[in-house]
C-alpha cells in the first residue's frame, strides 16, 4: 500500500482555507480514480505547544503504479490545478510506502 | 480518533537511524498504553523529485486525553527519551484529530 501525503502548513486566513479545502479541494481529491481511501487531519497541536501545521492529508492507494496513475488522470490534473491555485504557498506533497 | 505524527526529515546516516528506529524506537513507542493502531511510512519522493523528509509515523488513540495518558505514562516517557537521542535534530512531532 502507498499513499500520496498531503502536509499543509499554517495558512495566512484559516476560515478561507478550510472553507475551499473542505468545500472544493477535498471532492475533487476524492475523485481521483483508483483511490483508495482518503484520510483528513487537523494538527491541533504539539507536545512543544503550537504547531506550524494546519492539516494533513493522506490519499491511499493500491501501488505506486496506481498512484501515478491517478496524479496524471484528468481528476488527478484537475485537484493538482486546484492545490496550486489556493494552496501552492503552503502545502508540501510526498509518496510514501506504508511499511 | 486522535493521532500523534512525527515526522522525520532525512537523517545524516539513513542506516544507523533505520536500524535504530525499527529495532529500538518503534518496539517502545508500540508499547505506549491505549495504543490502538501505528503505521509507519517510509518517504520515497514527491511529485517535484526528491522528499526532504525520510519517515512518517501515527501513532492512533482513542481520544485526545488517552494520548496525553500515554505520553506521560512509563512507556511514553520511555519512548520520549529514546526519540531525543537519536532523532531530536531530524523530527517534529504533532497532535491531529482525524477529521
């Protein structure tokens, strides 16, 4: 299993970004074709007191293969144009392969 | 559900500190109590090339004050100074409530 991550950091205006990612960015994630699971997080914290982290996100997939795949599917295009657009300052994306 | 992250960014010897992480660290964070899943991610790039970061872990509790029990108890703290020695340059560490 790998999954394609998500980390945001802390955005300028908190409201308007929850706003776009929960009302338009998070559906057209989820409609990537061979996702598996999508799982969202809010960081609300650190043991260090504040985190520079707003949220995560983790898009699971069956392979790699498959994870490529969707990142190059027009709905994977699609969530790619839409993150750049509203979240290019903040986000960091990585591949992972769950061990 | 709630879950702790750490995150770490590649380390100077990917060996030593594999070796350190699955052997050692991971066996004392699995022993925290009230532990319900912990998955553990290896990095192996991003869609713009190489990661900075090498390794990701979740560690998932039932609820934010059952996760603070388990830092605090004998095993987290156990677990705690474990990740200072080996890994207190290269990890940051957040507190995420799955959404």
């Amino acid at each position: 299993m790998v999954k394609l991550v998500a980390i945001y950091r802390k955005p300028e205006d908190v409201e308007a970004f929850d706003k776009h990612y929960f009302e338009v960015h998070a559906p057209l994630a989820e409609k990537m074709p061979g996702l598996i699971k999508m799982e969202v997080s809010k960081i609300v914290g650190s043991p260090a007191g504040e985190s520079d982290l707003h949220l995560m996100a983790e898009m699971y997939f069956e392979s790699k293969e498959a994870m490529m795949e969707a990142l190059s599917s027009p709905e994977g295009r699609a969530s790619g144009k839409d993150l750049r657009g509203f979240a290019g300052q903040v986000v960091s994306m990585h591949f992972a392969e769950v061990v």
